[in-house]
C-alpha cells in the first residue's frame, strides 16, 4: 500500500533550510517519492502550529522508510536538524 511522508517544520536558519530543501528535493523523488504539499495554505486546528509543511507520496511504506534511513538523506537531514524544529511521520495510506 502506498504511504505518506509527512513533515512539519518551524525553520530556525533559513538558509541552511534552503540548503536541505535544494538537496531533499532530489532524494526524495531518487526512492520513489512524490511531493503532492509544499508549504502553501494551511489552517493549523490543534496542536503546535508549524509554518512549514511537507507531503510526499511514495508507492509503499518501505519506500518511504527506506528514503528517510538512506545514507543520501541521513546527511542533508543533519542539515534540516539544526535549521529547524521538525516532526516527520510515515503513515500508511488504506486504500
């Protein structure tokens, strides 16, 4: 079943952001991932609010776990990690 990766940021060093974002931006798709929310609109109904937001589809749940544990995404994510606070989630989507 296909899976979504979710992530919200509340981005502290937006340049070194960029810097994750630019190369993200080509892993993400590199294991099968496909952005279908970045940033945009949001309403934020409970919780942390969180500026910055992220979805990705990817064709199954280990496609997108692989993503996140690859060696290509574990070292720009050290990036994300000190330019922002973050939550990153994988669900399963029940088709």
């Amino acid at each position: 079943m296909p899976a979504l990766w979710i992530a919200h940021a509340d981005v502290t060093d937006p340049e070194a952001y960029g810097r994750y974002a630019e190369v993200a931006s080509r892993v993400i798709p590199a294991h099968g991932g496909k952005f279908i929310a970045r940033g945009g609109k949001y309403r934020q109904l409970e919780g942390r609010d969180f500026p910055r937001n992220v979805v990705a589809r990817f064709p199954s749940f280990e496609a997108a776990a692989g993503c996140y544990d690859s060696p290509e995404y574990q070292e720009v994510a050290a990036l994300a990690a000190g330019a922002a606070e973050r939550s990153v989630v994988i669900v399963e989507i029940d088709e």
